[in-house]
C-alpha cells in the first residue's frame, strides 16, 4: 500500500472549484482531484494484489508463463519435453508470487508519477470517461515502472521454490532466467494498471463509497456533464 503521502497544497496557477453538497466553503483543484483518484485506486490494487496468491488468484492480473515455458502455445519446447502438469502449475504459481515482490516496490514509483501529473492533464482527466487517469498515468510512465518493479520479480524468482525454475529452464534450452523475469515484470506491471483502472472505474461509478469529499464533489460534478 503506498506509504508516502501525497502532496495535495494549493496554489494560484491550479484552478478552483467550490464543493457543492459537501462541507461549506470546502475547495479543491483539478490536480488534487487526480491525484487523489489514482492514489486510492493504486492503494486498492496494490493491497489487493500484495496479499497471498494475490495475482494467482486474480481474474485480471494472473501472471501467464510464456508459451516457451509451458503456457497455452501448442509449439511449448516444455510441452514438447513431456512436462508435468504438476510442474508447470508450481512455476505458473512462482511467477505470480514473485510478480507480489515486484509490487511491493511498484507503490514509490507510482507515488513519485502521480505527483507529476499536470494541471493541464488534470483538467481533461477529471472531465474524462472509463479509467482514462490510470491509462494516461501509464502512458506517462512508460517503463520506469517495469525497471522499478525488476528487482523484486528477481528476488521472488529465486526465493520461492528456485528448484522448479532452474530445473524447468534447464529443459527448456534456449530460454534463459532473464528472459521469464522480463516477461514476468512487464506483465505484473501490466496488472497493476488493469486493477487500478477497474478501481478508478468503481470510484468514478460511485464516489460516495470513497467518503472522501474532495472526490465526491469533483467526480459527482464531472458527471453531470
């Protein structure tokens, strides 16, 4: 769950609005309003996903092993190789759990990203349909989050259960460790940003279920419109 607290001060050149049905005489900005949506949605799922078995368990983030290493592709060299089901579920269930690791350091770079998003971004995405802040924040941040997340997806390759990942490897010639880490980081973060767009989609659907005010009245208003 992010740590670091966001910065949400206000200042001349960000535009003002008055809170409507909410606590008189309240105010907020359009980068607060942004910045505020995509911390609770990526404090949402990431909390969601740092649980155990947090992306095995998702419909949206599960981690898939590379169709060279067993997955759905019918030319699998491990496939070929008469890998155990037995064997492939563990590495499947290994990948997801080191993709957690990753995302214990996805949370800062999130953090970092939000805090740099524009006024003149925050004005379109306030007024915007569908997960649109979390795509542009992905958009914005490219592969910055992919770098941030690969030490921990190293980490949690080696640490849980090394044995069946060298030993699949092995079997698997021509597909290295850095490889499936590589895929295995770009799809975590990948996740990452279809759970928090599922979350920004609730919010925006229902901001009274944040109890935040700011949010309520700024999205309430944009839906008006």
């Amino acid at each position: 769950m992010i740590e670091r607290r966001l910065f949400l001060g206000s200042g001349a050149a960000f535009m003002a609005l008055a809170l409507g049905g909410c606590q008189t005489g309240l105010r907020y900005n359009l980068t607060q309003v942004v910045q505020r949506l995509l911390t609770l949605s990526s404090q949402r799922a990431l909390a969601r996903l740092m649980e155990p078995d947090g992306f095995y368990d998702s419909q949206i983030a599960r981690i898939e092993l590379p169709d060279t290493l067993g997955g759905n592709g019918k030319g699998s060299l491990v496939a070929k190789m008469l890998l155990s089901t037995v064997v492939r579920d563990r590495l499947q269930h290994q990948v997801n759990r080191a993709a957690e690791r990753g995302a214990e350091r996805a949370a800062p770079a999130i953090a970092d990203a939000i805090l740099a998003i524009s006024p003149e971004a925050a004005a379109a995405l306030v007024k915007g349909k569908g997960p649109v802040a979390t795509a542009f924040l992905k958009q914005q941040m490219g592969d910055s989050l992919v770098r941030a997340m690969l030490p921990g997806v190293d980490e949690g390759l080696r640490l849980f259960d090394s044995a069946v990942v060298t030993e699949t490897l092995r079997l698997a010639t021509g597909i290295d460790f850095a490889a499936l880490r590589d895929d295995v980081t770009r799809k975590a973060a990948d996740a990452i940003f279809a759970e928090m767009g599922q979350e920004e989609e609730a919010i925006r659907a229902d901001p009274r279920s944040t109890g935040d005010p700011v949010l309520i009245g700024a999205l309430t208003a944009a839906g008006a419109f």
